[in-house]
C-alpha cells in the first residue's frame, strides 16, 4: 500500500510505542516530499527527550525511518501545490504532502483531522492504516 507520511506520524514513531511496528511492515510503501526530514531534525531534541532514547539510539532509528521512507524531490509535484493549498484553506503548511499525494494518487497518512475530513484526498488514521494491511494494532 502506497501512502504518504506525515511529519506528526513519523514524529510519533519516533518517540516510540506503536506506530514503529507499522513503519517496519512490508505491506507499507511509504513517500514523503524532501522537506521531513529537515523538519524532523529541527525538532530532534525534542524527540530525543520524548523517547528517552540515547543519541546513538535515537540516531539508529531515525536512519530505519530514513530507509523506509522514500523521498520525493518537490520538483515532482510543484505543479499541485495550488490545488493542495485550495484543499488545505488557511494552513497551507502541509501543502507538499496533499501535492504528493494528488501526485501519485494515494492516500495520506495523518493526524490532520480537517485533512481527514476532506472529500478531495483520502486521508487515513493509523487505525485505518492498520486495518489497511490487517496488521494487529493496539
């Protein structure tokens, strides 16, 4: 299943718990626009603290999710952010997300509640994602 990925979920995974069973599944093809990652590292002492991880772990596991994750060079779908932006009103912030994901015609993978409301784009929870791929999910 091809999604794309949220900065929060992938946040969410590394501070731990359950999202990093789903991050590892095969069932998941998982894109994101190029900009995560710096996004990611801006708060990665926030992180760091949240998941009481040490460096080195916290550096191991952000090299896992760099692996999982492909990344897509925004010049792909720079031609869809005018669209993203119309689906997204006033905060535009996550307009290379829903761009990648009008880009490839897949779903995204949010905690956005305004995103998953939206008839434009089919957003799913990490709940759906897992009953997606029938992984058990606690």
């Amino acid at each position: 299943m091809l999604l794309v990925v949220d900065a929060n979920i992938v946040c969410s995974a590394l501070v731990g718990g359950r999202l990093t069973d789903l991050f590892l599944s095969q069932k998941l093809k998982l894109v994101a626009p190029e900009l995560i990652f710096e996004e990611l590292k801006k708060h990665k002492e926030e992180l760091k603290q949240k998941s009481k991880l040490s460096e080195e772990e916290f550096e191991i596991l952000l090299a896992i999710l760099e692996r999982r994750i492909k990344i897509i060079p925004m010049d792909e779908f720079v031609d869809l952010f005018d669209e993203a932006e119309e689906i997204l009103e006033e905060h535009i912030k996550d307009a290379p997300y829903v761009a990648l994901a009008l880009k490839l015609k897949c779903s995204f993978w949010t905690y956005e509640k305004r995103l998953l409301r939206t008839k434009k784009i089919k957003s799913l929870t990490t709940e759906e994602v897992a009953k997606e791929i029938k992984q058990f999910f606690i």
